[in-house]
C-alpha cells in the first residue's frame, strides 16, 4: 500500500475532516480513524497533525468543538460541521475535482 505524501495531505486534510464530520460529530481518534477506514488506509492522520487542523477549521468557523463526558468519566473533544464548513464542502470538493481531471489530463491517471 502507498502511503500519501505528507504535502499532498496537508492539502487534502481539509476536504477529509469536513467529509467525515458530514456524517456525524466525531471526536479526534475517531477522525482519524474514519479517514483511515474510507480510503481503505491510503490517508492517515496522527493526532499530532490532525488536532492543528481541527483548531484551524475551528478558528474558521467550519468546525465546532465540544466537551463531552464518555460513560467512563472520560472528557474529550468533541467535533461537529457548523453552516459554514457544510458551504464549504462543495468548493473544496470542485477544487479537488477539478485538480484531478487536470492531473489525469496531463499524466493519464486514470489509465495507470
């Protein structure tokens, strides 16, 4: 299995968090681990670079946080998809489409 370059994550990590926090809130492991699980282990986030991220999008307004308390006691952060990131997730998957079709064009991608 190829593992994703880390350059090309950083851009593709805005367009993962948003599509998997479209389905449910999720708290950091999880997102990972749902990233990880959708794309069959191709991307993958440590919790050291993905929690950056998440206080971006944060900052941005396309992502809420909040603590929730697991039946063990245990306080985690919990993330959830605000109005903002849901107008988002359109442009930034155009973006990403069109990247590709671009990237198929010049180097036939889609026929390797």
């Amino acid at each position: 299995m190829t593992i994703v370059p880390s350059s090309m994550k950083r851009g593709s990590a805005e367009l993962a968090i948003l599509s998997v926090l479209l389905e449910e809130p999720l708290h950091g492991y999880e997102i990972s681990k749902r990233i990880e699980e959708h794309t069959g282990g191709v991307l993958r986030f440590n919790l050291a670079s993905l929690y950056p991220m998440l206080y971006r999008l944060e900052k941005r307004g396309w992502v809420k946080a909040s603590w929730q308390t697991t039946p063990s006691g245990r306080r985690r952060r919990c993330y959830s998809l605000t109005a903002a990131g849901r107008k988002q997730l359109p442009p930034l998957r155009d973006e990403w489409r069109l990247f590709f079709r671009a990237l198929d064009r010049l180097a036939g991608v889609s026929r390797a």
